[in-house]
C-alpha cells in the first residue's frame, strides 16, 4: 500500500508543482512579478529612457545596468526609482521616475551637458544687441555705429549697415541725423531676407529696413516710443505706439490699418490679435485687414496690463492689477470663450510646449502637464528671487540669474550654470535641443558662441 500512497502523493505534488509553476508562468507572462517585500504578485512597468547624446550609461536605484541609452528597462515593480546617466565628459544627470503598473514611464528628453565648456568669439567688437533670423542662418550683432552680419553655416562676418550705407540710401532732410544716429537691430522677416533696425538720432528715432543680399535701405517709419514691431507677412510690419495699432505696408509705403486703444498686441497664426479698451472694457479683438469689421474673441478679466499668447486653440493671458499678477486660461462653454484662474502672484514671464506650462510663482518656478492642470503644480525651484526665465523645450528650462545663464530639468535635480549674460534678449538658440548657444557675453561683450552638447549623435 505504501507504493500506492506515495504515488498518489506524487502525482498530487506534481499536480501541485505543476498549478504553481503554470500559474507563475502565466502570470510571468502577463507582466506580474513577486513583491517579496508585500508578499504579493503586482503587474509590472516599464522605463523607456533616451538621452542626447546617445550613450550614457545607466544606475537604477543604485544597481548599474548592463545598457546605454537609448534603450527600454522592462519588468520594474511600481514605484519610485532613482534613475542615473553618466557619460564620459559630460556632467552627470539623474531623477527620480515613478513606475505604474502596466504602463510605460517615457523619459525622452534627457539633455546632457559638456562638463568642458569652450566659449569662442564670433565678433571681437562690444555689441549691444542681437537678432536671429527664422531660419537660424544668420545673426545680425548692433555695436551702435554699425550692424554686423554673422553668417552661421559660413561662419563669416560682415558690415550690414553703417552711417555711409544709410546716407547712401536714404535722401532727404533728416538723412544726417538718420546715419548719425545709434544703430540697434529689431528683428527679421519671415523669410529672413528684411532687417528691421532702428537710428535713434539727435531729433528722432527711424525705423528702416534693409534687404540683407542686396543692402538696400528703406525708410518706414519716423516717431517716439514705437514700442513693438512685429512682421505680419514679408511686405507687412506692425508697430504699436502709445495705445496706437498700425500696420504699415512697406512696398507701398503707407499705413493700411490704424486701431487705438491697444493695450497689448501680438501676432498669432498669421493674424493680429490686440487688447483693445473701450469703455472700460478690455477684449481681445482679431484684427482685419480687409475691411474695418474687427472680430471680438473674448472680454478679458478686469485688469490694468495684459500679455497674452495662443495655445492650440485657447489663449493664455496674464492680467495685472496693483502690481499682482494673475494667469488665466480660456475655455469654450456653449460656443462661448470665458477665462479660468490658472495662478496669482506670477511675473509675466510665461513659457510653454505642448505638454508642460511653466511659470514663476512668488518664489518658486513651478511645472503644470496640460493633461493634468487640477494635479498640484510641480516645483522645479525654489527659493528664487529676481530671476528670469528665458526658455523651454525638451523638458529643460533656461534662467537668468544674476549674470549667470543656467539650466534645469522638470525633474528639478539637474541645475547647472551655463554662461555670463546680461539681458534674455543676449541670447539666441540657433541649434535644435539647445545644444549650442550664440549670446553677447556679460563681461566683454563680444558674439559669443558655446556648445553644450554633441549635435551629432542624434536620437534615432
């Protein structure tokens, strides 16, 4: 009997392996994992992570990991890990990631930085001022008597413009006081052939244009206080002067559109939008070049200054009021535009991609996702005053601080100085994924161009 018995008991405990085994195997399959420190099965995630450059090698939660990237770590318990990327001669980067059950945790914008940075002069002369073209071909560098021409993929320099060129140029009884006067760049047309520049002479300041193959100069405009120019089309300029819209049509040489009452302005998919009061109401108004029928968008909250940006098809609109700052942001209910309070106590610089907003609040540099305005916002500083924030892409934010440029990522761990600048207008990001910066340099002054990354390793 005792054969018999231990065969039934055999065949149970195979039965038994075999259930275990099977079920295991399954759940394995499934994507579950034992958590011995619950005792309990838990379906697991995945990290994807890429870095620019490719190559980094990896730590998770301490442990090295036989991979570089680009790559994919699969079968992770949920939870939070401390994820670590090292790369020969650059700086280390880390962040804590948190892992869901079933999903994968995307981390695409890892931007690693030199730990060498070289710095080298473009133009020796002190410049004042830099513009960039649309097509980040070339920069133009004001050093009061002349405006410099730095050709990017060339790397060649040359005069655009000077006293004798707009004498040349320009006839008529202001023509002296027009070459005499201090030369500072505004920007570029859409096409990155126009130059609009300004001579601020002993009498006046003159807005010209210049065609950067041909060197011809043209005047456009003559005034005080021409606070904002924008291109509407390579032929079509905005300018906004004491609450006053214009738009000028430079071929023709006359002004096509005038709107008073403007408290703000900006150009936004090939279309004017402004800020316009009346009777002690501000709206936002969608400007019309063909007939003087304007279109009102929306009224906007009560305030006494206004900035205001488009996001897809919602707007984001600062609104101050005794020196307080507000963020709102528009939703359509029942056809209707109406605004909701997204933050008080901002300053008005606010940056954005499709997925994150980012602002400063009181103190603190906060991240908000789009998906998830209702979450508590993320804070990536803290403790900073009188700080500017200048840039945001690939998940990284650049600040001025002081005279000193710096970087961080949302991750808000990865913080470092980058260069000497002044002013946010002293930098141009000619590269994509910010990998290489033209700036005016805090201390001497020179066009200045920096690399911080390899542009040559790109992600696949």
């Amino acid at each position: 009997m005792k054969p018999i018995r231990l065969v039934i008991l055999g065949y149970i405990l195979a039965v038994f392996v075999f259930i275990v085994v099977a079920s295991y195997a399954l759940l394995y399959a499934m994507g579950y994992k034992i958590d011995w420190q619950n005792l309990n099965f838990k379906k697991t995630g995945f990290i994807l992570i890429e870095s620019y450059p490719r190559g980094a090698e990896i730590k998770l939660a301490g442990k090295a990991i036989d991979k570089s990237t680009p790559t994919t770590i699969k079968r992770l318990l949920p939870g939070d890990y401390l994820l670590e990327l090292n790369k020969s001669n650059y700086r280390p980067w880390q962040g804590n990631l948190l892992v869901e059950s079933g999903l994968v945790t995307e981390k695409r914008n890892v931007l690693l930085t030199s730990a060498n940075l070289q710095p080298t002069t473009l133009i020796e002369n002190a410049v004042d001022k830099i513009v960039g073209t649309p097509d980040n071909s070339k920069i133009v560098g004001g050093t009061k008597q002349e405006i410099w021409l730095w050709d990017i993929n060339n790397k060649t320099t040359s005069v655009l413009a000077n006293a004798g060129l707009i004498r040349q140029h320009i006839k008529g009884t202001n023509a002296t006081d027009i070459a005499n006067g201090q030369l500072s760049p505004i920007n570029f047309s859409p096409d990155s052939q126009l130059l609009l520049f300004q001579s601020t002479g002993r009498y006046n300041q003159y807005f010209l244009v210049i065609n950067v193959r041909s060197g011809i100069i043209k005047l456009v405009a003559t005034g005080r206080q021409l606070t904002k120019w924008q291109w509407l089309s390579n032929t079509e300029l905005v300018n906004w002067q004491l609450g006053k819209l214009n738009l000028i049509d430079i071929v023709a040489n006359k002004t096509i559109v005038t709107i008073p009452n403007v408290v703000d302005m900006g150009i936004f998919d090939n279309n004017i939008y402004a800020a316009v009061a009346a009777n002690k109401i501000v709206s936002l108004v969608k400007i019309n070049r063909g007939n003087n029928i304007n279109e009102t968008i929306a009224v906007l909250p009560t305030g006494e200054a206004y900035t205001f940006g488009k996001v897809d098809n919602n707007w984001l609109c600062t609104v101050t009021n005794k020196q307080t700052t507000a963020l709102w942001l528009s939703e359509r209910t029942n056809n209707e535009l109406t605004w909701s309070r997204l933050a008080d106590g901002i300053t008005p610089s606010v940056l954005w991609d499709d997925t994150y907003l980012i602002y400063q609040q009181n103190n603190q540099v906060v991240a908000r996702a789009w998906e998830k305005l209702e979450d508590v916002p993320k804070i990536i500083l803290d403790n900073q005053r009188n700080i500017k924030l200048i840039h945001f892409s690939y998940d990284t934010v650049l600040y001025l601080s002081g005279n000193k440029l710096t970087s961080i990522d949302l991750t808000g761990m990865n913080n470092y100085a980058l260069i000497n600048l002044t002013e946010p207008g002293d930098l141009i990001i000619t590269d994509s994924q910010i990998s290489k910066l033209t700036y005016i340099d805090a201390k001497t002054h020179q066009l200045t161009e920096i690399t911080l990354r390899d542009k040559t390793n790109l992600f696949f």
